[in-house]
C-alpha cells in the first residue's frame, strides 16, 4: 500500500517536476504491482515453513525490494537536481 501512494504522490508533483516524474511512478507501480502478485505465494511458502518449523528468508523478494528502493531514490535526487 505505501508504494501505491508513493505513486499517486510522484503524479502529483508531475506539474513542477514534468515529465521525469512518470519514470519514478512507473518505478514505484511496477514494484507494487510485483509485491502484490506474488504476495499469495509468498504467505503460503511462509505458513508452511511455520507448519515445518523451518523458514527460510526470501532472499530474492529482499534484495529486488531493496533495489527498487535505492533505485527510487537515485532517480528521485536525480529529477529534482535537473529541475
């Protein structure tokens, strides 16, 4: 939910900043939309490593969240120093 509205916040500066800001929302809607699609397969890895009472991090989701994130915010400083 926080990256959705990210990207309503990233339309809404759209105005001062042009058209940059579309790679910045296009950025934070593509990694909602990849969190929210594998969400159910994420839960259910999750329940039954509980039910084992062996659960292992999910590396891969971590670390592409993490780039997502760092990559926002590269993109982010980099719009607003241009404009």
């Amino acid at each position: 939910m926080a990256l959705v509205t990210v990207s309503a916040i990233f339309l809404r500066w759209l105005p001062q900043h042009g058209l940059p800001i579309l790679l910045l929302f296009a950025v934070s809607a593509g990694a909602a939309a990849a969190i929210y699609a594998t969400q159910r397969r994420r839960y259910s890895v999750s329940s039954d490593g509980i039910h084992q009472g062996n659960v292992d991090a999910d590396i891969t989701a971590v670390l592409w969240t993490a780039f997502a994130g760092v990559l926002l915010g590269g993109l982010g400083v980099g719009i607003v120093l241009m404009g």
